[in-house]
C-alpha cells in the first residue's frame, strides 16, 4: 500500500492532475493493491477514487454499499441512480483537464487495461482527458524494496544450485534405465521443499517436441520417457516461501548424451546471439537515455 501524500507527489512529479480509481466487481486488482483495499471485500456496486495531485481525495459509493472506502482519507458523496451517478462523477471531476486511469491505448499493456471503454467514454464527455495510469503502475507496482531484491537474489541462488544437480540427475537415471518427464518434474518439486522455495506452478519438463509448446506440463498419466539423444528443456520459476518475495525464473535446455547434435547447436547459437543482441540494444538505450538527462 502507498500513502496518498506518496502517490500525489508523483502525480505532481509527472504533470499528471490526478489518478481516478474506478471498480466493479474486483475487475480493478490494481486498484485494490496500491490503495491498500482488503481483496475479500463484498463489491456489488461500482465505487469511485479520486487521487488529486493536490488538495482531499474524494470518495463516489454507492448508498447500499457506502462504507467501501472508510478505510482511506477523503471526502464520501454517495448515489444510487445512475443519472445521479453521473452528475456526482461530473462534480467530482470539475477543474481537471485530465486524469489517469488503468487504461492503455489500443489496449497495448492489457494487464492495465481494466477500465472499460464505456466509463473512459462517459468521462470523456465531462471534456476530461484519460491518460494511462501505466507509469503510475510501474512506480508503486512494479518498483522492488531492497527486501525484494534480497528475495529474488535468495531465489536465484536456491534455484541455481538446484539447477546444477538436475542434469547430472537425468544422465545418471537414463544410464540407469531410463527416467520421465513427470519423475524429473517431481524430482525438482523435492529440490524446491528443500531449498524453501515455492511456485504457483510445478517445473516444466519437456522432451524434444513437446519443448515447443510453451504451456505443456507432464503428468504422471501423460508424460514422455527420457532417453539418450533427446533434447530436454526445463523452465523453472519460484521464490522464497515468505511474503512479498521475488519470484527468479529461468529456462535451461541439454542434450541427453555425449554429444549435441549440429542442428541443435546451431538453432541455440542463433537464440543466444539473438538475447546478446537483446541486451546490447537495452543497455545502449539506457546509456543513450542517461547522457540525455545529463
């Protein structure tokens, strides 16, 4: 949760007059974060936040459901017609050529995009501008506490190490007999409990072509055996078992034998230079971008 004083400092930093919140149904998970509202809260009717960069928050509830918002700082005026819905909203928005709202244009960050068209149309007739409130999100969203970084840091190290065993793993059960996908899978399930690491997920662990498939998961009923030759990919995420941790997410491919065949070695050189281009690109801009601000 941010405080109000936090989130108007940066509404005045970046020119922006205020930041309007708007829900209905708990379509807005964004809302709920940054406001610090509880998640399990009971929201029948759409409620209204306005966020000025100067000067009282003002509240817009419904009459059935009016305490909603009795958790934050600001004036309530409430309704219960639409038309009177819209005249309230209208009040509360005079003066403001322009505020922002989880609205993306042409839906271009989606996840963003939780304010329907509908209610950026209706406040668009006021004459009121909708900005994105994108930037707005990736300040007080997006933005790591130095508990995080140590989290995400912590994560990596668990899961590296875990990583460095699970190959030899494979090559010792496939000289052995033979492994799966699924027992590999479950394999790496063990290894989190241990290192104290969670997911939402299980690993994923995919034998040649099911390594195309980006969502594909093995079960113990539908999984592929794991043999000399094969090519193996393993994508792996999770965080420490602790609130507000980081999750550290990587993918590793391997090759079960002695050698890599020269298709695969040629098709990973080309998705290797292609992430070094990558990075090259991102730092140059960065760097670009920092001599400009002097």
């Amino acid at each position: 949760m941010q405080t109000i004083e936090d989130i108007q400092s940066e509404l005045r930093n970046r020119g922006i007059p205020g930041w309007l919140f708007y829900d209905h149904h708990h379509r807005d998970a964004i809302a709920y974060h940054v406001l610090g509202l509880p998640e399990s809260l009971m929201v029948s009717r759409r409620w209204f936040y306005l966020v000025p960069a100067d000067g009282d928050p003002i509240k817009l509830v419904h009459r059935i459901e009016p305490h909603h918002l009795d958790a934050l700082p600001g004036k309530k005026i409430k309704y219960a017609a639409w038309l009177e819905l819209v005249s309230q909203l209208r009040t509360m928005l005079s003066g403001l050529p322009s505020v922002a709202m989880q609205f993306s244009p042409e839906n271009m960050i989606f996840t963003i995009s939780t304010a329907d068209a509908g209610m950026v149309d209706l406040i668009r007739s006021f004459g009121v501008k909708v900005v994105s409130s994108a930037d707005l999100v990736a300040r007080f969203e997006a933005t790591w506490s130095a508990k995080q970084i140590e989290t995400h840091f912590a994560a990596a190290r668990g899961i590296d190490e875990i990583m460095a065993e699970v190959f030899p793993e494979i090559g010792r059960r496939v000289r052995k007999g033979g492994t799966t996908e699924f027992e590999i899978q479950q394999w790496l399930v063990e290894a989190f409990r241990r290192q104290g690491l969670i997911a939402d997920a299980a690993p994923i662990v995919a034998v040649n072509q099911n390594s195309s498939d980006p969502h594909y998961m093995p079960t113990a009923d539908r999984c592929t055996p794991i043999r000399t030759g094969d090519f193996v990919l393993l994508d792996v995420w999770g965080k420490l078992d602790e609130p507000n941790s980081v999750y550290y997410d990587i993918s590793w491919t391997g090759c079960i034998g002695d050698s890599v065949p020269e298709r695969v070695r040629e098709i990973f050189d080309i998705v290797r230079r292609s992430r070094d281009a990558g990075i090259e690109k991102v730092t140059a801009t960065i760097a670009a971008r920092k001599k400009l601000a002097g």
